[in-house]
C-alpha cells in the first residue's frame, strides 16, 4: 500500500523523515534507520531542517514526493496540526501533530508523545498510572501530551504545577475530573480559592513526579527567566525539591541529555525510582514506525541505537 504512496517522481525507496529547527542533532533519523534494519526493510530516514512557519511547505512536498511518514518537532507541532486535512483525536485535543502519515497521498495526523511517555514508565519502572496520583511540573507542549496520557491511562489525580499558573490551569482540564493545579509557592500564600495545598503534602501523596519543563537540560535550563523558586541553572529551580520525594515513587524528567538530569540524580539519592526521557523518545518514535510500516517496532533495536553501552 505504501508503495503506492511514492509518486512517479518520488525516492526510489521508501521514505520517511524528521522536520523542526534546529534539525542537525535530531536523534531520529538514527532511531528510523536501526529499526529499519531490524525489520529488514530497505527504507531511508532523513532530517529535514524547515524554518519556522513553513510546515505547509513541508506537507506539500510530502504529499508531491510519496514521502511515506514525517516526524514532526519544535517548532511545528501547532503548525502540522492546523493544516492537516485530518487527524486523531489525541493530536485534535492537544493541538499538535507529532507524526504525519502519508495514506496513498491523503496525509493523516497524530500525536505520539504521550503513548510514548506512558509506554517508557512501563519499561523504565513497571508504572501503570491507572489509579495513581500524579504531579506534573510544566504546561507546555510535552506536558500537555503527559498529562492527557496519563488520564486516559486512569490516573484518579493529574496535578499540574507550572510557573505560569493559567497555563497549568488549561493543560489541568484535558485531565478532566481527574485534573487539579497546584499553584507556585501553594501553602505559603492563599489564592483566590482559598489557601492552596501545601506542595509537600502533593508530593508525598503523590505516586509519580514528572519534570516537563527543560530545567536541568544541557545547553541551557528552558529560556532563564525567573522561576517559581529562583532563577534558572541553580538547584533552587528545582519546583518539587529532590528532597521531598521518598522510596515507592517514581521521577520521571522528560529531559534526556544530560542522562541522568542533576533533578532526577537526586530523586534517586531520595530513594525514588527514576525513569529519564530517553524512554519516551524511543517510544513515541516506535509508535510512528508502527503506523508507517504497519509492523512491530522493534524496540530493543531502537534503544540500543541511542543507549550507548544498555
Ligand atoms: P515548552 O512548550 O516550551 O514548555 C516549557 C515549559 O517549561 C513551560 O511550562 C514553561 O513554563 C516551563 N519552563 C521553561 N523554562 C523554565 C524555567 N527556567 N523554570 C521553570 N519552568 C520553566 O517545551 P516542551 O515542548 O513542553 O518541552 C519541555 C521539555 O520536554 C524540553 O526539555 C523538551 O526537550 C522535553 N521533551 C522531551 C521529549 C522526549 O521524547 N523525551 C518530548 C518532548 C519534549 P511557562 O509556562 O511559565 O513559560
């Protein structure tokens, strides 16, 4: 069926792709090609650097060129979404497309990163959220694709806790009943609701802490504004206080270079479990070779191609 999806000038074989920018350090074409050679499929993977507001550019081509799949990152994820002529109903609440598939030239949307995310909990430390209580720090895109998982995955609490209290208020409601804020500096100030919890007590009830914010990432800690507890770069950024968590709970930090993040090293001096990104970018890309090739992704393969030495 894919092969019909290659047009008369199309590649040869095969193609699949990454767009975003800055593209250079892209870590999926490398995760394409070993599964493919796992599978034994003669495709090709390649990265695409497209500037700012030319996913539309990109979709055409993918549509002109038979070009069989597109992963979709920074900063078009919004973008693919709104131009799509069809989606999942996971990328339509989210607003974002990470992966693009091309059905026999009509392209289809959807989003991947929270089945990623929920699958690399499963391998990394045996977690199912169904009736556990959760606390995710950020409401930003990756957020957002974790806090939906995890309440369609069962979770009975999704806390959002983020610098910027309205947008944790509007990722709080994809978890719908389930969703709750937890605001900055909550317990040592009221709020128009009333004195909020006290942040210690969400994180000792809690049975998974996420970091989804890029604090604590090589190369810069997010963009360093002033934070909730301090300023960018130092331990006293951290929202949830390594300290605070206990054996029995899992840290997960969806930043995965440096692996581990300072924040997650320490959760597990606290005696927490720990579980980095790496998981949930292998994952979330099995799960868009699976929708291209129609085939089990060949997980195992794909780790070790980004896992030196696991
Ligand atoms: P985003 O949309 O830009 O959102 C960033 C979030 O982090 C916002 O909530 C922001 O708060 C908060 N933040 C940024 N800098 C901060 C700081 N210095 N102190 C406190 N909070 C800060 O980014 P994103 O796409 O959600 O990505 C978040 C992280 O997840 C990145 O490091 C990204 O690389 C990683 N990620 C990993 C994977 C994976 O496969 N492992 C997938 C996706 C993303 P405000 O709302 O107040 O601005």
């Amino acid at each position: 069926m894919m092969a019909e999806a290659r047009s008369a000038v199309g590649p040869s074989v095969p193609l699949v792709g990454v767009i975003g920018s800055p593209i250079a350090h892209s870590l999926s074409p490398v995760l394409h090609q070993a599964a493919f050679a796992a599978l034994g499929l003669d495709w090709r993977s390649l990265a695409f650097e497209v500037p700012a507001g030319e996913a539309a550019a990109a979709l055409a081509g993918m549509g002109e060129h038979g070009i069989v799949g597109l992963s979709v990152t920074m900063p078009h994820k919004a973008d693919v979404a709104a131009l799509v002529p069809a989606q999942s109903d996971v990328s339509a609440r989210l607003g974002a497309v990470n992966c693009v598939l091309n059905r026999d030239g009509a392209l289809f949307g959807t989003n991947t990163d929270g089945e990623g995310f929920v699958a690399s909990l499963l391998r990394g430390a045996g977690f199912s959220a169904a009736g556990r209580r959760c606390l995710v720090v950020g409401a930003g895109g990756a957020a957002r694709a974790v806090v939906l998982a995890l309440a369609e995955s069962g979770a009975s609490e999704v806390a959002v806790l983020n610098r910027t209290v309205a947008r944790a208020v509007a990722v709080a409601e994809l978890a719908g009943g389930a969703g709750r804020v937890i605001e900055p500096g909550a317990g040592d100030r009221a709020t128009s609701r009333g004195r909020g919890p006290d942040l210690e007590e969400v994180v000792a009830q809690a049975d998974l802490v996420v970091n989804a914010t890029p604090v604590g990432m090589a190369g810069g800690t997010g963009d360093e504004g002033s934070t909730a507890a301090g300023s960018a770069g130092s331990t006293s950024t951290w929202i949830v206080p390594p300290e605070l968590l206990h054996p029995g709970q899992v840290a997960a930090d969806l930043v995965y270079v440096p692996r581990p993040t300072a924040w997650l090293a320490a959760a597990a001096e606290a005696g927490a479990t720990t579980v980095d990104g790496l998981g949930m970018l292998v994952h979330q890309a099995a799960a868009q070779l699976a929708l291209w090739t129609g085939l089990e992704p060949p997980v195992d393969a794909m780790w070790r191609a980004v896992a030196d030495g696991e």
